[in-house]
C-alpha cells in the first residue's frame, strides 16, 4: 500500500512537471509570436516623426500606431521598415534628421511633391538601393549624404533648388549604381573623374543637364560604359568645354546631350558607337568637318549640329534621321549638300593637321578662300600667299600645302607648330619664300631650291632626330615657355621697365577711354528706357493719392495720348537671384499692399478661389463692385523659379492684351509680398465643365459650345504667336489654365511660363517645363520650343473636348492612359471613334461631322514632327468655319434700315442714324472697361505652373 502511494505520488509530481514545462513553452510561443509582431521600436520612432513633419492628409491612410500597417510603406518578415513610397502625392514638410536610422530602408521613394528644408543624411544606409527625391523644393544636400551606401542602384534628384553643391568621391561606394540623375539640381564644378567602368560597370545613365557644370570631360569616361550621358548646360554660367575625344571609346552610348556648352575641336570618330540614336551638340564651338563615320551610323535617329562652327560640306543624313542643322549657323562651305571647291578643300587640310583652330572656323566661311578670308591673298583667283603668323596655332604643318600649285609666299612664323617640314613643300613651283621661325620643329630641313628664302630661326630642335630631342623637366621642349608657347632663341624673356611703364600709360588710357564709351553707352541705353511710351488703350489700376480719405482704387483705360513714365515712378524686383529687373514701364500698374488687404478682407479664408503651386488666388471686391483675383505668391517660392515667372508674367501681361487673354490689372511689391491682380472670371477653368462637371453640379458643355471655347483659345494663342508685336510661346496650355466668364467665352491664362519665340524658323532652348500629357516631344526630348509645342497642347485640348478624358489619366489602363496616341488609335475607323466621343455630346449627323473634321484637325495638331503641325492661323480658320457659319438674309438690305438706294447719300445717312441711334459711338471706351474687367477664377486657377506638373495640375 505504501509503495502504490509511493508510485501515485512520483506520478502527480511527473505530470506537475509536464504541465508546468507545458505552460512554459506555450507562454514562451506566445511571446515569440508577440515579438515578432511587434515593429522595432527605433523604427517606429523614425516613423513617427515622419509622419508628424509631413502631417499627411488622413486619405493617406498612416492613422494606425503600427507604421507598417501604413499604405505606401513596407516592412520586411523582421518588421523592420524596408520601403517608404509616398511619390506623387501633394505632400509638404521636411523630413527628419534621423532617416538614417532606418538600417533596413530599401527604397525612399519622395517625388513630385512639395518637401522642402535640407536633406537628411543618409549615411551608412547599406541596404538603400532607390533614391527618389525629384522635382521637390529641398534646399541643401549634405557632403556626407552618399557615404556607405554600397547597395545603391538608382538615384533621381532633378528639379530641386539646392544650394551648390558637388558630387562627392563617396559616390564611389556605391559600385553597383546603374541610375544617376541630377537635373536641374545646381551641381556645380567639374564631373569628379570617379565615373568609369571600374567604379561603376554597370551604370547605364549618367544625367547632370541644367547645372553649373564646368571643366571638360573626365578621362575616366574612355571606355565607360553607359548608355545615356546628359551634360546641357542651359544653366551654366562656366560650361563645360574642351575637346570630346572620349566619346569615340564609350561604344554603349545611345544618347548624349552635349548642348550648350563650351565644348570645342573637331568631332571624333563614331564608327565604334554602333547603337548611338541620339547626339545633341548644337549650341558648342566645334570645329572641322562633319565624320562620315557619324553619317554613315545605322541606329542613328537624332542629330542636332546648329549653332557651332563646323566646316567642309553639309552633312548629309540618312533620311530616317531627324536633323537639326540651321541654315547659316556653321560654317560649311555651301548652304547645301555639295562638294567644297578645291582651294577650300585643301585649306580644310591644313585646318586638319592644326586641330581646326577655331579663329580658322570663324573666319574662313564659304566656298571661296579669295573672299577675304583670314590669311589667304589671291591673284585670279588662285592662293598666291597664305600668312598665318602669330595666331597661336598648335599641330603640325600640313603636306597639303603643296597643292596650291600657285603659293608663292608661305608664312607661318611665331606660333607652336611642332613635327617636321614637309618635304613635299619642295615640289612648289612659284613658291620663294618659307618662313616657320619661332615654332617647336624638329627634324632635317629639307632642300629647297637655291633662290627660295628659308626662316627656320627660333626652333630648337630643328635639324635634330625626334630620338635626339631631350624634353625640359616640365614636359616641354627646350626653348618653349612653361605653357607651352614658343620663346626660341633672340627672344627676351623680361621686359625692361620702360616697356613695362610704357604699357601700363597706354593701358590706363585705353581703360579710360573704354571707361567712357560705356557710360555714355549705359546713359543712352537708360534714357531710352525712360521714355518709353504707353501703349494706347490699356488698363491700369492705381491706389487714389495719399489725401484721399479712404484707400480705395481706380482703374482707367489710357487713352491715345502719350504719357512717359519718369524715373521715379521705377519699381525693382528685389532679390532676384539672375539681377534686379527694372519695372519703369509699368510703375502706374503698382497697387499697394493695403489696398489688396482691404478689398480681399484682409487675405481672408474666405475669400480664397484656388491654390496653386506658388501661392494663393484670393477673390476681391473694388468699392465700384468690379471684382477681382489676387494672386499671392508664398514668402517661400518668392525667389528662383518663382520668382522669374512672377516677373516672366508680369512682362507678358503688360505687353500683350487681347480678348481672349486674361488681363493682369496690375501688381504689388511689398518686401516679401509680390501678388497679382486679373480680372475676375466666374465660370472657373476649362477642365472643371470637361473633367468634374458631375461633382460640381455642372451641364455637360454642349458640343457647339466646346467649339466656340477652342475658336476663342486658338485666337488667343494666334495674337501671342502671330500678332502681337512681339512673338511669345506659352509652353503650358491646358484646360486648367482656360478660364470661362459668365458668357462662356475662353481666356487663356497664366502666363508665368511663357518665352519669346525666335525670329523665323529657328528654335531657343529652356528650362523643360510644363505638364505632362500637353508636352510636344521635340520639347520633352531636347528642351528646344517653337511656337509648334504650343500648337501640339492646343491638339491635346482638342482631343479632350471630344473625349471628355484627361490627357494623362492614371485610372485607365496602360494603353489608353495616354491620350493622344489612345486617340489616335480610336480615330482609325468610325465604329472605335464612336465609342470615343464623350457620351454627353448629342450626336446627330450634323455634329459627327463637325466633330470628326475637329478630330482630324487634332491629329494633326499633335503629329510627331513640328513641321507636321498646321500654324493657329489655320486652326482658327476651320474652327471659325464651323462655329460661324454666316447664311444670308431672305430680307434685302433695303429693308433691314429702310433705306431707298436712289435717295442721296445725306437722306441715306439720316436714316440710318435714326434707325441706330448714336449712343453706341460714345460708348466705346466704358464698353472697353466693362469687356476688361469682367472676370474669372477658378477652382484651381493662376498657379504658376511648376515644371513638369501633374495632370491633376498639382
């Protein structure tokens, strides 16, 4: 009995044991799993405060405690936060100075937002591998930002207005990178000779346009393997330059933008680069002639040569190739496809062997070297001297020369030739006199016949064996200077202090003189200024003078007479970081702070009609009742881009009036206020009747009412392109930018991007900016802008009245977000046009057929090619065709005034009088007033668009 107890009791202790180690490891698998659920607690923090500079919008969906529960972020099986993705949606803020802490970041996904302040660090964040930071408003980046970020693979900070900074060696951590954009970011300096194929095998595109970049191309780039390199340099004030020999080793190359710069010499040789499509140099100082290696290249598809110096024939192109080469902008021998003449073929030799020396470029234009070309002198027409003493030439002296069967006199002294005297100079019958003294020759002289002159003076090695030439121990030869120019023998390498004294008195002079031609340069230039006239008829808004009794504001229509602005009335853009911008001629456009406070009650919420990228639209009564819209720039974008385009609209605006562009009444700068006062239009932008008509509570526009707009936005875009007195590209056409007043007829507005067209056929480089889905593709590829690219948004437009979609809509599928070619996909037959068309339109015959031809006129509004596109003179022709279709009368003429053609002119001229009556006459200038200051706002007008908007126009 005792052991059976014994034993029961040695069981009950067992399964004692067995339950509690039970309960323990249940206990402990618990909390594992509650571990595991749990994110770390340092990431959370980082999160956290994210979250709390941004204060994100609750649709974001970042109201759980748990980050990683957040919409846009994602978190590894670890709960450590791995991506953060929170692109494109309207966000501002700065970021935390402790991102880094985020051990386990993969992918920052920031851009095309509103985050402004500095850059964290993010230093030591190896296990990063994407970085998108553009278009942004950050405003420094710091040194250490790059360092030990070996498992980065893709970086894009374009459009932010950094302080100047420079790509730092760091970058070289990460060995693995394949994407490097920095566009429009203002990287200053020299490319650091860090980029190459053994720092970075696998980088594919290497974008720096729109910076302060100077210096030339790295040697490191020989050989390097990438595929797109952007250096433009619109931007720059130093440019890059030098020659760009190294382009001919990086045979992966597809595209280079080498545009505006400084870049220099010949171009090199492209027969290794067999997959290049793209190359951009225009806007350079190179030299010599087109490689037939470049022409002859089958993957070519752009080539841009215009505005440098290039010499021989017209390049000729396959014809799949799109070339961009202004007539007149090189300097090729004809105008047009043609063999040069021989004499000019010849000296294109000599050019050759000396590097095509620039000055050679510049003045040997044409195809006849007797029509005054730098050093050449011919009798009938052949070459008889060629002098081309002291113009600094390298190289070497070519044997061509011995084709100028008539070259009596061959000069070359005082330069820094190097190599030999060639012997075929000694075949030159007429030739008696050779001068190549002071140079760095070499070599035996060869024999020359007895009675030639022969100067070979000055050249230290001449008679000597290149094997017998001993160089100095700065590289150079004996008898050069340390810079590489010639100082042979005879040649004193001091001044005396005479000359020295004698040539200080003569530059003191010349200074003085040029000191005084300046300034009476300057003096004329200003007075000009100050005596421009107002143009006739154009409104202005003015406070009442100081002793009025209240600050009320009076708007007057100036009549014919001539009024001149007087230097006190100036105003001056402060600040601006391209210099001051004096605003003479528009100072009676100046309306005080107070003012605008008053009739906007004081910038009340209230008040407020839209946002925009730059600032706040506030609606505003005048004490007459007119009613306004007053733009008011942020204090923070009141600088750089912001900035030129508040003066950039301003100078457009004063400028131009029409009636079909909205009117800029007038302006107000006030330390950090600068605000803009339009009249007012009541109906709001375009898009909010094509677009958001139901959520408004809005009529769908009828199908000739969406004519009538187009026929009024492309006679606007007419006067700016065409007939103003001066010709402007707008470069932001859309719907949000077309206001509608009470009537429904269209203004175009915002004109904070616009720029002056070029004279002719010619285009001008900028800044890239606009939105997405209006950018013709010339522009978005090359930055060059025509009035064409106005023409090609003018087509998207078009294509959006008829469809009712927007021209890029990220809700559809891939292949129709995309207006223009969904579109003209659709346009094939009728059966997919139909199904195109915006239901709400009330199709009958009549109207399919308007609509069509409207369609095909869309089409090609927004061809491929510019030359493709139809000029708004036409557009405005078969628009106003089909809006204004004129019928005559059943009721003769006679009977419309009751006038009898056989009664006398005086008896005709009573009766129309009594019939019209003459008030209309007198009422022109107040009827003037009543079109020019009814007006429009909107549900998101007057922001200045930002580059590369999106197409909901954030």
């Amino acid at each position: 009995m005792h052991k059976m107890k014994k034993r029961y009791n040695l069981w009950q202790n067992l399964l004692l044991i067995l339950a509690t180690w039970s309960c323990f490891c249940c206990c402990t698998d618990k909390n594992a799993v509650s571990a595991a659920e749990t994110v770390d607690a340092t990431d959370v923090s980082v999160m956290l405060a994210l979250k709390k500079s941004l204060n994100p919008p609750v649709s974001l969906g970042w109201a759980d405690p748990d980050p990683c529960k957040w919409t846009h972020v994602g978190c590894s099986d670890e709960k450590r936060v791995t991506r953060i993705q929170i692109g494109h949606q309207n966000l501002e803020g700065t970021l935390p100075a402790d991102l880094s802490v985020l051990t386990s970041l993969e992918r920052l996904e920031l851009q095309w937002n509103k985050l402004s302040g500095s850059l964290p660090s993010l230093k030591g964040l190896n296990s990063l591998q994407v970085i998108m930071l553009s278009n942004n408003n950050f405003s420094s980046i710091p040194i250490d930002f790059f360092d030990g970020l070996t498992s980065l693979q893709s970086v894009d900070i374009d459009n932010n207005p950094l302080d100047a900074w420079e790509i730092p060696e760091s970058l070289k951590d990460a060995s693995s990178l394949k994407n490097f954009s920095a566009n429009s970011a203002n990287v200053i300096g020299k490319i650091p000779d860090i980029f190459g194929s053994d720092s970075f095998p696998g980088l594919v595109n290497l974008h720096l346009a729109f910076n302060n970049l100077e210096g030339e191309l790295p040697s490191s780039f020989i050989g390097f393997g990438i595929q797109s390199l952007w250096v433009n340099g619109q931007k720059s004030e130093g440019k890059l330059g030098g020659r760009i020999d190294v382009l001919q080793n990086m045979t992966s190359l597809k595209e280079v933008w080498l545009h505006d710069n400084g870049f220099s010499g010949p171009l090199p040789d492209f027969s290794g680069l067999n997959d290049l499509q793209v190359l951009s140099v225009r806007d350079n100082l190179l030299t010599g002639v087109v490689p037939l290696s470049l022409m002859k290249l089958d993957s070519l598809t752009v080539v841009n040569l215009t505005n440098n110096l290039l010499q021989g024939p017209v390049p000729v192109f396959k014809s799949s190739v799109v070339v961009d080469s202004t007539n007149n902008t090189n300097s090729f021998c004809l105008p047009s496809p043609g063999d040069c003449s021989p004499q000019v073929n010849v000296l294109l030799s000599v050019a050759k062997s000396m590097c095509y020396p620039a000055r050679f470029a510049q003045n040997w234009k044409g195809n006849d070297p007797c029509a005054d070309w730098l050093g050449i002198t011919c009798t009938n027409g052949n070459i008889t001297i060629v002098n081309l003493e002291r113009l600094g030439l390298n190289g070497t002296i070519s044997p061509a020369f011995s084709s100028l069967g008539s070259l009596q006199r061959l000069i070359l002294a005082d330069n820094n030739l190097t190599g030999t005297i060639p012997q075929e100079l000694t075949t030159l019958p007429s030739l008696t006199e050779l001068d190549v003294s002071n140079n760095q020759l070499y070599g035996k002289v060869p024999s020359f016949k007895k009675n030639l002159i022969l100067k070979t003076q000055g050249n230290p090695d001449i008679g000597k064996d290149l094997s017998q030439i001993t160089h100095s121990p700065d590289g150079s030869f004996p008898g050069s200077t340390a810079d590489g120019k010639s100082g042979g023998p005879g040649k004193k390498s001091e001044l005396s202090s005479a000359a020295i004294i004698a040539i200080c008195v003569i530059g003191a002079v010349l200074f003085l003189i040029i000191c005084g031609v300046v300034g009476f340069c300057l003096y004329k230039r200003k007075q000009s200024k100050f005596s421009r006239v107002q143009s006739p008829n154009a409104i202005v808004i003015h406070p009442q003078h100081s002793g009025s009794d209240n600050d009320s504001v009076k708007i007057t229509v100036a009549g014919s007479s001539v009024s001149v602005v007087t230097p006190s009335e100036s105003h001056t853009f402060q600040g601006s970081e391209t210099g001051d911008v004096q605003m003479a001629e528009n100072g009676n456009m100046v309306i005080s702070i107070q003012v605008l406070k008053n009739v906007t009650n004081n910038f009340s919420e209230d008040n407020i009609l839209g946002r925009g990228g730059f600032g706040t639209v506030y609606k505003g009564e005048l004490h007459d009742g007119t009613k306004i819209a007053v733009k008011r720039m942020e204090c923070g974008v009141i600088t750089g881009k912001g900035l030129n385009e508040f003066k950039s609209e301003i100078a457009v605006l004063t400028k131009v009036r029409h009636r079909h562009l909205v009117a800029l009444l007038g302006y107000c700068l006030d330390e950090n206020e600068k605000l803009l006062v339009y009249e007012y239009m009541p109906q709001g932008t375009l898009s909010r009747f094509i677009f958001n008509w139901a959520e408004e509570g809005l009529k769908p526009l009828e199908w000739t009412r969406r004519l009538s707009i187009a026929l009024d936005v492309a006679r606007g875009v007419e006067y700016l392109h065409t007939l103003a007195h001066q010709s402007f590209i707008h470069r932001d056409l859309k719907p949000s930018n077309i206001l509608l007043g009470d009537d429904m007829r269209a203004k175009v507005a915002d004109f904070g991007l616009v720029r002056l067209a070029p004279e002719g056929k010619a285009s001008i480089e900028t800044r890239i900016a606009g939105t997405f889905g209006y950018l013709a593709p010339e522009y978005a590829v090359t930055g060059r802008v025509t009035t064409k690219v106005d023409i090609f948004s003018f087509g998207v437009i078009l294509m959006e009245l008829i469809t009712g979609r927007k021209a890029l809509d990220e809700t559809q599928p891939e292949e129709s977000m995309h207006l223009v070619t969904w579109f003209k996909r659709m346009h094939l037959n009728k059966e997919t046009f139909r199904k195109a068309i915006d239901p709400t339109i009330d199709l009958d015959e009549e109207t399919l057929a308007s609509v069509s031809t409207v369609a095909e006129l869309a089409g090609h509004c927004c061809a491929r090619e510019p030359y493709q596109r139809p000029d708004m003179g036409h557009i405005v022709n078969v628009l106003s065709s089909l809006v204004e279709q004129w019928k005559p009368d059943d009721s003769s003429f006679d009977d419309c005034y009751g006038i009898d053609l056989d009664m006398s002119l005086p008896q005709a001229l009573k009766r129309w009088k009594d019939s019209e009556g003459t008030s209309q006459v007198d009422s022109t200038s107040s009827s003037f007033v009543a079109d020019n200051t009814q007006t429009s706002m909107v549900a998101r007008p007057y922001g200045f668009a930002e580059s590369f908007t999106s197409a909901d126009g954030r």
